[in-house]
C-alpha cells in the first residue's frame, strides 16, 4: 500500500539508522521504492523499539562527549 502522497507521509519521521523503516504515528512502516508497509508482529516492532532508544541513548553519549571535548578546548 502507497502513502507517499499521503499527509501522514509528509510528517514521517526520518529513517531509523538508514534502514528501510519508519516511525509514523506511534506504528513502525516498511518503507521500499514501491510504497509502505505496517508492520505488526510486535517481537519485531518491539526489537525496533528497543534499537530506536539504544540509538538515542548513543546519539545522546557522542552529543555529550563532543560537548566535553569542545569545553576543554
């Protein structure tokens, strides 16, 4: 199913991590050339979650540390 001209598509969140997937209104999307898909097996969208905030936690760690780092200079 295609969404990419949808209002929703307009407002998606960026990829997680350069992969194939979104964030769109609390639902994890596989996204391909062709359109988006809903993914609904919860073992898999729970292990995206669980990547998703790993990745902000890392994201959060480079952000301080830089923060440090350009302090000391």
């Amino acid at each position: 199913m295609s969404d990419t001209t949808s209002p929703a598509a307009q407002h998606r969140s960026p990829q997680l991590a350069g992969a194939p997937v979104v964030r769109r209104g609390g639902q994890w999307w596989l996204i391909s050339g062709t359109g988006s898909t809903l993914a609904t097996d919860p073992v898999f969208t729970g292990e995206l979650d669980r990547f998703a905030a790993a990745r902000a936690a890392a994201d959060q760690a480079v952000a301080r540390l830089r923060a440090q780092r350009d302090g000391e200079a």
